[in-house]
C-alpha cells in the first residue's frame, strides 16, 4: 500500500485495468469515419445538381472525396491529440473512442441534411458537444464541438466556395460556441432532462444575441438581418437541444454509457427494484439510501461521480429480497438464525451479493452497479457467525468458510460503499453509544482501517488522501444522522394519546 502522496494502490494484476486503444485502431476509425463522411458529403452534394450532371460523375470527384476525407481526418486525429494532452481519459478507452466518432458521424450527417435540404442557418451546430459532453465528459464535449464546428466550415468553404451563405454559417458558429460551453458546463449539474433543455433554452436565448452583434459591428449586414441571424442562432441551439434529447436514450442504450439522467431515473423510489426492496425487506431499505446517500457525500468529496455513488448505494443491498428475515434490519422479533446452524446461517447471509448482483444485471441496470453489488463486502468474514461455531465446537475452524468469496473492490465507488456500508451499520449498532466528534472519528477511523489492513482496497485506485476525505466526510455527517431528539410522552390524563 502506497502513502497518500501516491496516486494509487498497486493492483496485483497490474494498473492497466482497461482496454487501451492501439494507434491502428485509432487510424482505422478514424479514416473510416472521414471517409464515410466525405461520401455522404459528396453524394448530398449531387442530390442538389441536375440529373445530367449526376451522370457526369468524374475522377474529380474522386479527388474532391479524398480531399474532404483528408482535412476530416487532419481535424480528427488533432482532436485526439488534444484530448490526450489534456488527459481525457476516456478517449483511451475502445468502448468510449468508438462512441466519440458514431457521436461525430451521426453530427456531420444531420449537418449536411440541415444545410442541403433545410437551412444553412439552422443546422444543430451543438449537437455533438452536447452528446459528448454528457455520455463522455464535459471536456470532451466542448472541444470536440469546436473542432467538428472546424470541420464543418472548411467542408462547406471547399465545396461551395467562399459565400455569404459559408460567413453566415461561421458567425452562427461564434454564437454556439459560447452555448455549447455553456450548457455542456450545467449539464452535470442538471439532474432531469426537462431541467437540462431549461438551461439549454436559456443559454441559446443569450447565444443568439452574439451573431447579431458581430453583423451589426462588421457591417456587412443591416439590423433586420443581424436580427434575423440572432434568432436563426436561437433555432440553432433549440433544434441541436432537442435532437440531442431524441439521440441521447440511443446512445445510452447501444453503448451503456451511464448519464446523470439516466443514474437520476434509476434512483428514483419509483423504480422496479426500488419498490420491491421497500415491500418485501423495508429495513434494508431505509438503510441503503442512508448508505447512498453516505456514498454521494463522499463521492463529492474525493472527485467522483457522486449520482453514480449514490445509486450504487441504493442498490449494493437488494439482494436481501430472496431471504428479507435473515437480515437483522428486518426482523420483529422473530430471528430464523436461530433454528439453522451457523454454516447454514453464513451461507444465506454471503449469498445475498451474487444475488444483487444477478438481480440487478436482469434489471438491465449498468453493469458497475451491479459489480458494487457483488463487491461491497470483498472477501471479509462474518465474524459473529464465525464466533458462534467456534462456541459450538472444539475443533478449528476454517475462516474461510464464514468469509465472503466475491471480488474485491475494483473501483473507489464500490471501495466509498463498501466504507459508507460499514460505518452506517456499525454506528447504528451503537445506538447512542457515541456522542463526541473525536469518539465518531476514532471509531470510524478504526473501520476504515481494518478494510485497509485486511487488504479490501488492493484491487481499485483508492488512495490514502482519498481515505482521508472520507473519514472527514463521514465524521461531519455521520453525527447529524444520529442526532438526538427530544422524547415525547403520552398524556396519562388523555386516553387518545395526545402529546405534550
């Protein structure tokens, strides 16, 4: 284990954890890409000629396609260039590079329909930043806006020359620039999707004020028509706004990209496997959104997705659906471990993550929910159980089979709720027991640390520093969860029970 200086814990199987993408598969999707492109480019271009000119298809156009194809794939490989000096991660990854250029392909294919069949003037100029930036990141988003933006207009200046059509299309540009930063900047923080196309119909509304100014200031066109600009900038963002909404669910789907919408819908109670673990295991219930929300307090404070923590939080736990009574939240006084032996007992109690895990992947839920399900509790023993069959017998006992056998934590979220897990059930076992700052961080300090010792955080990047923070978080929140409230009593005087 490194100290809190180092970026992360070594794994043992090494710390490349995901499928980088080799240069020929970068140049393959690349070229592909600019050269599907440049076809529907071309052929677009033809729709637009009279028949006989159709006909009179020449090595000129062969030549105009691999031009078109050329520039696309200077822009292209530019931007990940770009994106690897900024260290955008994810464009590392085949799953995301592949996303990233059908993200690219689809944008460049409404652009050419907009601007051969409908308007110049009202093509989605933010389409792919907004896709990018809320399946890939926000970094990710804006830049690859600008540079399709790039692409776009130099397409356009060399198949139709240098026209007014071509300034207007780069002044539009300007102004969605500016929406396109942005409304990708708020979208993190916007939850719903009614909520996300508020903020893009207010920013498109301040954007489309910039292609009139610039009209107005360069002179080359009168109010009316810098007016006219402005609201074609407008139109713009509104129709890249809502074809965003109509493509997002298809990326989400083909792709399983986890947005904040999408983490949003599946936190919601309303949700199938939320409302299951409500009726049949209530108990386990109410603890897990305390764990959530645990986990989305201290995924903000280390730099994590705090709504992916969140909803891992809420359902690292329904696989107590299947057996609710074995678990201590949900009993009434009745506990069924008391009429099997504790092997029986262990193995109910550990069975309970392969079936979250189960539950969850049939739900079609993402798939690293379901992997926090399965790794929540590592490979940690169930000592109370262990404890009971050491008083049951005089032989030794094989702690291996009263521990958990699943996966360590491979990620810092499954690492936070495996912590929130922990910290929340063993506080609430105290009932009080703990009154002071330094008695909660004492305590708490010592779960985390028994994780550590034990190994639990070999497998996933969690760092000392972010262990830390935690600590911190949980401290700080942890007593407000506990607190005290003043005891009603009964009126001896009023049989209806009213309170005094």
């Amino acid at each position: 284990m490194k100290d809190k200086n180092e970026l992360k814990f070594q794994s043992p199987n090494g710390p490349d954890v995901k499928a980088k993408t080799e240069t020929p598969f970068k140049i393959a999707i690349v070229t592909s890409t600019a050269l599907v492109i440049g076809c529907i480019t071309k052929a677009l271009h033809f729709t637009v000629k009279a028949a006989e000119e159709i006909i009179s298809f020449s090595l000129t156009d062969v030549a105009d396609v691999l031009i078109v194809t050329a520039i696309l794939m200077v822009v292209f490989f530019t931007l990940l260039v770009y994106l690897r000096f900024v260290k955008a991660d994810k464009v590392s990854d085949k799953k995301h590079l592949i996303t990233l250029f059908s993200i690219i392909l689809v944008d460049f294919v409404v652009r050419l329909l907009f601007s051969n069949f409908i308007s110049v003037f009202v093509i989605p100029f933010s389409l792919a930043g907004l896709l990018s930036a809320l399946l890939l990141s926000r970094r990710i988003g804006m830049m690859t806006n600008i540079f399709i933006n790039i692409a776009f207009f130099l397409n356009n200046v060399l198949l139709n020359g240098y026209t007014d059509a071509a300034m207007g299309a780069a002044t539009l540009v300007s102004a969605i620039m500016f929406g396109i930063v942005m409304i990708a900047y708020t979208g993190k923080s916007s939850a719903t999707r009614v909520r996300y196309m508020g903020v893009g119909v207010c920013t498109s509304a301040v954007a489309a004020i910039i292609p009139a100014v610039i009209g107005i200031l360069s002179n080359r066109y009168g109010i009316i028509d810098a007016g006219m600009y402005g609201f074609c900038g407008f139109v713009s963002a509104l129709v890249s706004i809502a074809l965003m909404s109509l493509f997002l669910p298809v990326f989400e789907f083909i792709f399983k990209i986890n947005t904040v919408f999408r983490l949003s819908e599946i936190t919601s109670l309303e949700a199938p496997l939320m409302r299951r673990l409500a009726e049949e295991a209530p108990g386990t219930f109410s603890h897990s959104l305390m764990v959530g929300n645990l986990a989305e307090l201290c995924a903000i404070a280390i730099g994590e997705s705090a709504q992916l923590a969140k909803a891992a939080g809420y359902y690292h736990d329904v696989g107590k659906i299947n057996n609710p009574t074995f678990f201590i939240e949900n009993q009434k006084g009745y506990n069924p471990h008391d009429d099997v032996i504790p092997e029986i007992s262990v193995k109910i109690i550990t069975s309970h993550t392969e079936d979250g895990y189960q539950m969850i992947k049939k739900s079609n839920l993402p798939d690293i929910i379901a992997d926090v399900a399965h790794e929540h509790h590592g490979t940690t023993s169930v000592n109370y159980f262990l404890y009971k069959a050491q008083k049951l017998t005089e032989e030794d006992i094989d702690q291996s089979e009263f521990s958990y056998t699943d996966p360590k934590p491979t990620t810092k979220i499954a690492a936070i709720v495996m912590i929130a897990d922990t910290v929340e059930a063993a506080t609430r076992a105290l009932a009080g027991g703990i009154s002071t700052d330094k008695e909660y961080r004492s305590y708490i300090r010592s779960l985390i640390k028994a994780k550590s010792d034990a190994g639990q955080f070999s497998n996933c990047e969690i760092t000392f520093n972010d262990l830390r923070l935690i600590e911190d978080t949980l401290v700080y929140f942890m007593p407000q969860m506990h607190h005290q409230r003043i005891r009603y009593e009964f009126s001896k005087s009023n049989t209806k029970g009213v309170l005094r």
